[in-house]
C-alpha cells in the first residue's frame, strides 16, 4: 500500500509538472500563430518605430511605439513610487518593528495584494484623480501620474514581502559580527543586510515590474486612453494591455486588427522574458 501511494504521489506531481509546461508552451505558440500573420502585411519597422495606432480607421496604421512608451511610463512611474516604500516597509518589519507590530503591520501590507484591481480603479477614478484636479491644477486627472500612484499602491505588497523574506534570511551572525565590529544599527542594516540580502531584493523588484507592467483594469481607468507619446507625467497615455483588453471585442476574427493584437501581447511577453532572462544570468549566475 505504501509503494502504491509514492507511485501514486510521484504519477500526480509528475502530471503537474507535465501539464504547467504544455500549458506555458501552449500560451506562448497561441501568441505567436496569431501575431505573426500581421507581418504579412505591416512591417516588422512600422510596428515597432511608428506612433500611429489607427487600427479602425479606412487607413489603418499599427504603430505601437506610442503604447509601448505608454506601457513604460506607468511601469516606471510604479516603481519609483513602489520600491522605496516596499523596501523601506520590509527593512522595517524585519530589522526594526517588534513581534506585536510585525503581527499588525505585515497582514495590513500583505492585505493590499487581496484588493481586486477594479477597486483601485475606482479609488483612482473617483478619489485620486479629482483630488489631483483640485490641488495640482491639471485638465485631467487620468494620466501617468495618477496610473502610476495606483499601480504603485498595487505592487508595494509584491516587493515588500519579497524583500522581508529575503532579509529574513540573512544570518543573524553576520548581524551580530557587525554590531561587535561598532557598527549602528543603520550601517549593519545598510552595508552588511540590504546587500547580503540582494538578490532577493532585486528579484522582488523584478516581478514588480511584471505586475505592473501586465496590470489591465487599473490603467484602463485611469491612464488616460491616448494612444501618444507623453512629453509629461500629466499626459494621458495608452499602454499596450489597455489596447489588448479595450480592442479586442471590436476585431472581426482573423482580420489584420485581430492579429496585431496578438502582436501586442508577443511584444508584452518578449518585454518580460527578457526582463527575467536578464535576471537570471547576470544576477543569479553571479550568487551562483
């Protein structure tokens, strides 16, 4: 009986493993059959260095230079806002707050991350945005700046557990040999934790950008909408997942807007495998 559950155990993990990997390849040549027929008729260089996206006009133009740079902006925006707040917030719940405080302030952060996107969609839509009108003086409250406040808020859950599992790690010898050397607590913190602790950190960041750069809901809301490049924070913009997500119930299937939709996503996908294979070789290979 024994034999037979480990046998069993094993057929059930091996079928996970299995299936997560056709699945993977599965999404990846689903992106790629549908995308590429578009370059039968637009070229590789308009696609890409083009800010024209006029799918349903008589002339159409599939520019995605103007998306990607939307795409960018909020991405950024995000995590200029999100990582020193996450890692501040993670810094303080493993090197600084006590039990008590940990047990209140880590399920309040980690709180965030159960939140439906639509719901800060909303809050930036009927609270943020019209606060921003009111004391900055701008036309319109739905840009980058307002988007990336949101997704800020969204993934500082993200980065912050991420990076307090990853200090949580460091040995505690290296704290205290720090401390016997006459190091304050700041100095140990910064010059023997952060960076004992930086892969885990840098990794938290990474899949920070994913989340942001993938998100759908929030920016449809509240980026804005147009399809240009912004020469302000203020600008309103149109990142590529808001295109995807908006456009894709007004394609005829197998049409060329159909298709460069599709084309949008591989770009998407493209963006974060690079971000993750960049990680991997030059920051895993290193700790290695």
């Amino acid at each position: 009986m024994k034999v037979f559950k480990e046998i069993l155990f094993k057929a059930v993990t091996y079928f996970a493993a299995i299936f997560s990997i056709l699945a993977l390849f599965g999404i990846i040549l689903t992106l790629f059959m549908e995308g590429i027929p578009m370059f039968q008729e637009v070229s590789l260089r308009e696609f890409l260095f083009s800010s024209a996206w006029y799918p349903t006009n008589e002339h159409q133009s599939f520019g995605a230079l103007a998306l990607f740079f939307g795409s960018l902006a909020v991405t950024i925006g995000a995590l200029v806002i999100a990582v020193p707040i996450g890692l501040g917030t993670a810094v303080y719940i493993s090197e600084i707050a006590g039990s008590r405080t940990k047990e209140i302030i880590k399920p309040m952060i980690e709180l965030l991350a159960g939140i439906p996107s639509v719901v800060y969609g909303l809050f930036g839509m009927a609270f943020l945005a019209p606060f921003l009108i009111r004391n900055i003086g701008i036309d319109s409250g739905l840009n980058i700046f307002t988007a990336s406040i949101v997704l800020g808020i969204m993934i500082i859950p993200i980065i912050s557990s991420m990076s307090e599992d990853a200090l949580s790690t460091v040995p505690r010898a290296l704290r205290e040999a720090s401390y016997g050397l006459g190091a304050t607590r700041w100095e140990t913190i910064t010059r023997v934790v952060i960076p004992s602790a930086k892969t885990g950190i840098i990794g938290s960041f990474v899949l920070g950008f994913g989340r942001a750069i993938g998100e759908t809901m929030v920016v449809i809301m509240v980026a804005g909408g147009a399809a240009q490049i912004p020469s302000s924070v203020f600008d309103p913009v149109r990142p590529l997942t808001t295109s995807i997500a908006v456009e894709m119930a007004e394609t005829v299937l197998g049409s060329i807007h159909f298709h460069s939709l599709f084309a949008l996503a591989i770009m998407l996908f493209i963006i974060t495998f690079i971000t993750n294979l960049f990680t991997e070789l030059f920051l895993f290979k290193k700790v290695k």
